[in-house]
C-alpha cells in the first residue's frame, strides 16, 4: 500500500472513529445508569451543529484565544500519525516515537491551558492550574508505563513495538506487561478527563477540569476543541490496544481485506476498552482534588514495578 495512502487512510480513519468512540461509551454509561441514553451517532451531529455556529469571543482575548483550537487540533493529530491504529508499519514512524507523541499531547495541554488563562476568566485560570497539576503526574506516569514494553523489544519507536509484540504472540503477556497496562489503563482514565479525576458530563465548579479551561469557547473553536478532545481518547485508547494487544493488527504489504479486518478488530478493541471505562465511571464518584496524587501515584507506582518485573524476569 502506498505510503501516502496509508497515511491519509489514517488520518479518515481517526477523525471518523473518534466521535463514535464517545458515543459508545455515553451510551454504555446510560446502559448502565438505566437510561435510554442518546445514540451512538450524537457526537456527530453535535460536532456538525457548532461547525455551523459562529463564536462568541471575549473582547479580551489576544491570539493564543484564537490559535489555541487550531495548535491543540493539529498536535493531536500529528501524534495520530505517530501511533500505530490499523497498520503496524507507519510510514512516519521515523520522525518520533513515545517521547514525540507524549510531547505532542503535551503541546495541545499546554496551549488549551494557556489560552484558559487568556480571557482573564477566574473559571479558565481554575481550570488550567487543575489541568497542569493532573499533567504533572500524568506524563511521566504514562511514559514509564510504555517504557516497560519498550525495554522488552529495545525500541521506543511504537511501529516497532507494536510489529515485536504481536510478532511474539501470547509469549508477550507477563507481569510486567499486565502492570505496564493497568498503569496505562489508569492514565487512559486521568488523559482522558474521565470519572474519577474529571466529570465532563458537568459545569459544577468543584468538579470540572476540561470543561472550566474551554468554557470561553463556541461555535466552530469550540468544535475544534471537543473534536480534538475525543482524537485525544481514542489515540489513548489505540495506545492500550495496539502497544500492548497488537494482535489483529495488519503489516505492511497486506491486501485491503486484511486492512478492512485489522480495522474490525481494532474497533473491536477499543469498544471493549471504552465499555470498561464507562463502567468504571458509573461505579465511582469523581474524587476530590486533593484525592487525585492518591489515585496517580498508583499508576506511577505500576510503571515502576512493571519496570522491576521486566528486570528481575530478564534479569532471572
């Protein structure tokens, strides 16, 4: 397949499955709280609904308000480019690999945070403070966590780790590759703004993380942030299933029946992984701040036994 191709195909593939991702899981959560719930497809047409608005902008805002969307978006997406999602050969997996993709989801934070601070709202400053507290103990959680795979087949590349692993079979999964998981499921959890480290279903100014930092926005930024926010989960998401579950997925040189099955399966996947985080947003309350260290040390401290596990079972 060619190069270009694959790359386009992958860019289609995340801008058309990240929406849907969101509403599988508002729907299990619905399922779960006994609720009819909206469908699976609302994401679209609340995408679709504010591309067609105009926004409302604070007469305070400077250009960072302004570039902010476009910057968060495009970092998101060219980290999208970095991970494997249908096919483990990505033809840009030269330019980075886990320490690029980290800091490009660092970047889109960072300008989503700065431009909170822009207007001059006492919401976005909260927001933004809480935002960079949680980042603080999210990145090196999450680099740690993939670190552990990445020491097993000497590579950060994730093209590469994802070719080794699924190449090694059932052989992959041990303790250290079952920790290294659960740290990142536990990420997955905080990365995402999900229950209990956010609430994105509310605007209560005790709770809301995400949701204080944009609330200056409407209509087609604001689209651009939501639709940023969801690429953002489902990348985490492609990084649970394909680093560390890559079976299913295609290599290079496969037909476009093998492709079209490799993106069954990883639909599949990030389905059941979106179904678990909903269940475990409908079993916990959201936690208050101060209780948050408490809920990532837990996930940093994961990385590191996964870490220990992969010396002493190398070591042994």
């Amino acid at each position: 397949m060619n190069p270009v191709a694959i790359v386009i195909f992958q860019i289609i593939v995340i801008i058309a499955l990240s929406p849907l991702l969101s509403g599988i899981m508002k729907k299990v959560k619905a399922f779960f709280q006994i609720r009819k719930g909206p469908s699976i497809f609302q994401p679209y047409y609340d995408i679709a609904k504010l591309l067609r608005k105009d926004s409302v902008v604070s007469e305070n805002a400077s250009w960072i308000f302004h570039a902010a969307p476009v910057i968060s978006f495009v970092a998101v997406l060219t980290a999208g480019l970095l991970i494997p999602i249908y096919i483990s050969d990505m033809p840009l997996g030269f330019a980075g690999d886990l320490i690029a993709v980290v800091y490009l989801l660092a970047l889109a934070r960072f300008f989503t945070a700065l431009a909170s601070l822009d207007t001059g709202s006492s919401f976005g400053g909260m927001g933004g403070s809480r935002e960079m507290f949680v980042a603080s103990m999210v990145e090196p959680a999450m680099m740690l966590s993939i670190f552990a795979i990445a020491l097993n087949v000497g590579s950060t590349n994730l093209s590469y780790i994802s070719q080794t692993v699924s190449s090694m079979g059932l052989t992959a999964i041990s303790p250290y590759h079952l920790l290294a998981f659960v740290a990142l499921f536990i990420i997955a959890i905080a990365e995402t703004g999900r229950i209990p480290v956010d609430n994105p279903a509310t605007h209560l100014e005790l709770t809301m993380i995400h949701e204080a930092m944009i609330l200056e926005y409407s209509g087609k930024q604001l689209a651009l942030v939501e639709f940023g926010a969801m690429m953002k989960q489902l990348l985490v998401f492609a990084l649970l299933a394909n680093i560390f579950f890559p079976w299913g997925i295609a290599s290079s040189g496969v037909t476009a029946a093998g492709i079209a099955v490799a993106l069954a399966v990883f639909v599949i996947k990030i389905g059941i992984l979106g179904a678990a985080l909903a269940m475990v947003e409908t079993s916990t309350a959201k936690w208050r701040m101060f209780r948050l260290p408490d809920l990532l040390s837990v996930s940093l401290m994961l990385s590191f036994l996964a870490l220990v596990s992969f010396i002493i079972v190398k070591g042994g």
